[in-house]
C-alpha cells in the first residue's frame, strides 16, 4: 500500500468512513449505495425543486443562455427538447409542461444514436482541455451572482442585510 507522506492515517480514515456510510457486507455495497444516493436526490427534489418564481427565473436563464450557444435557427427548439430531459418534479417547479410522448421518444432516441456514434468517432479535439474552450457567457455579460439562486436564499440575505 502506497501512503502519501504525513498523511498514514489516511488509508483508515477512508476505510472508517467508507465502514460508517455503507454498512454490511461488502458484496452489498454497490446496491446500498444506489438506495442511499436515490433517497438523497428524492429528498434534495422535495426539499429545492418548488413550483415558485425562482425556479421559473432559474430555468429561464438556463434555457437563454444554452440558446446563445445555438444558430438562431435552433434556439426554439431547445425549451422543448430540454424539458424532454427533465425530471417531472422539475418539470413542474420551472413551470413547463411535460413533452409530448413523441418528442420525448425523438429524443432520446437522438441521443442514444449519438453515444453509439461517440462510441466510435469523436466529435471534438484530444485532450478537449478547459483552457482551450471558449468561455460561454451569460446573455451580454448580463448576471448577477446575488440574483441566482432559490428563494429562502434571497430572503435570508435581506434578513441578514435589514
């Protein structure tokens, strides 16, 4: 076992927390793991993913700004091509309306072509490194950090604020 200077206690703290998180046998572990990390995305859904005008003001600028990185010829197709990827419970909370079963299946048929594709060729440049890439951008440089978010949090700050 290779251990990485100052640090030999590291092995057991990972193997600790690794006993603590996921308990049992360790043939059950993979399947402990969905369950637990499924109940955490159920819950996290519950808890963040609210029909109110937060989420529609956050879904909307996701959708403008993935819209300007497409031809305008396009862009009004992305709203309803998005939504198709989307979970019911987000569907609900940006206030978009769920797909028609025949653009859904369009979809993901799509994109199971392409990956079957991706399998073979590729698409873009090797190594596709982040400094290479061009910075896409909010609409005009047009954002704000104190504007994003779900509501309680702008509430919060007003109360911490006032």
């Amino acid at each position: 076992m290779m251990l990485i200077a100052g640090c030999s206690g590291m092995p057991s703290f990972f193997a600790e927390a690794d006993r603590r998180l996921l308990p049992g046998p360790f043939e059950d572990r993979p399947a402990v793991f969905k369950a637990t990390s499924d109940r955490f995305v159920d819950d996290c859904e519950m808890r963040e993913m609210l029909p109110n005008q937060a989420s529609r003001d956050l879904a909307s600028a996701t959708v403008t700004i993935m819209e300007n990185w497409l031809p305008r010829l396009l862009r009004p197709l992305l709203q309803p091509v998005a939504a198709c990827l989307l979970r019911p419970r987000f569907l609900a909370a940006a206030g978009y309306s769920a797909p028609s079963p025949w653009l859904k299946g369009i979809v993901t048929a799509a994109l199971k072509f392409r990956a079957r594709i991706k399998r073979y060729v590729s698409f873009e440049g090797y190594p596709n490194l982040l400094t290479s890439q061009s910075k896409r951008m909010y609409p005009l440089g047009d954002w704000s950090l104190q504007n994003l978010g779900p509501a309680y949090a702008h509430q919060e700050r007003v109360a911490e604020t006032g």
